[in-house]
C-alpha cells in the first residue's frame, strides 16, 4: 500500500524479489523509506531481485536519483541484489535509469548489478528466473 509519507513505495515477494513502485514525483525520502524496506527484506538472504514500475512516476528529483546511485544509507551491510529489471519506462527514464545505473557502478564498483528495462512484469520476472538458474542452487 502507499505510504502515507508519499505515493511511492515497495513491496516483497519471497523467497527473494522487491517490487519498487514509482508513483508521481520521486523524492529523496521515498526512495530512503523504499531503501529501508529493501535492506530489512534482503536480511540474511543470499541474494535478492529489484523490480522497478516507473510508468506512473512523475518527476524524480535530482537528490532521489543521488540517493538510488549511492545506495542505502553509508554503514549499512551491502545487499545482495543481484538483478534490477525496470517495467514501463519512457524514453528518458531508460536514459535517466542507465546513467544512474552507471553512476552506482562507479560509486561502488563491487555492487554493479545488471540492469534490463522491459515492457512488462513478465518479461522481468523471466530474466530473474534465467538469473536464478545461473547462480545456481548454493544461492
């Protein structure tokens, strides 16, 4: 459900997949508070999957894009995301998402993590499942 702090917001799936939903203007606090949810799901687990739904997204601001390409809050234990798919992006969403994208490899080059954009949710969810077969059952 939205958060009563903005329209934006996340939910989880187990065994391992977080759904970001991007509703209207971004701001740097909705990414912080999707952040928070990220790092207590992923918790103990090998390994996790980011679904981003932009469609309905508005403006996101200059300070929530620093904030996704920086991570979670500094001191905080790395997570273990290991795909980020990105359904019903725009144009420069795509353009705007690569560059954060590579702005967070060059921060933290140790995190890269392989970003897709797709048309749909099931097109996502079949990348994270070839993801799954190639890390194999120790993951």
């Amino acid at each position: 459900m939205p958060s009563p702090d903005g329209e934006s917001f996340a939910t989880t799936e187990d065994p391992d997949l977080i759904i970001w939903h991007f509703i209207g203007d971004v701001s740097a606090a909705d990414v912080r508070r999707i952040y928070a949810i990220q790092q207590r799901f992923c918790e103990g687990k090998p390994h996790a999957f980011v679904l981003v739904h932009v469609g309905r997204a508005g403006h996101i601001t200059p300070e929530a894009r620093r904030i996704a390409a920086e991570g979670p809050k500094r001191g905080a234990a790395t997570m273990p995301i290991r795909g980020n798919a990105v359904v019903g992006a725009s144009y420069q969403i795509r353009i705007l998402g690569a560059m954060v994208s590579r702005a967070a490899a060059l921060l933290t080059p140790a995190n890269a993590v392989p970003l897709r954009f797709v048309d749909t949710e099931s097109e996502a969810r079949a990348w994270f499942d070839e993801l799954r077969r190639k890390l194999g059952p120790r993951h």
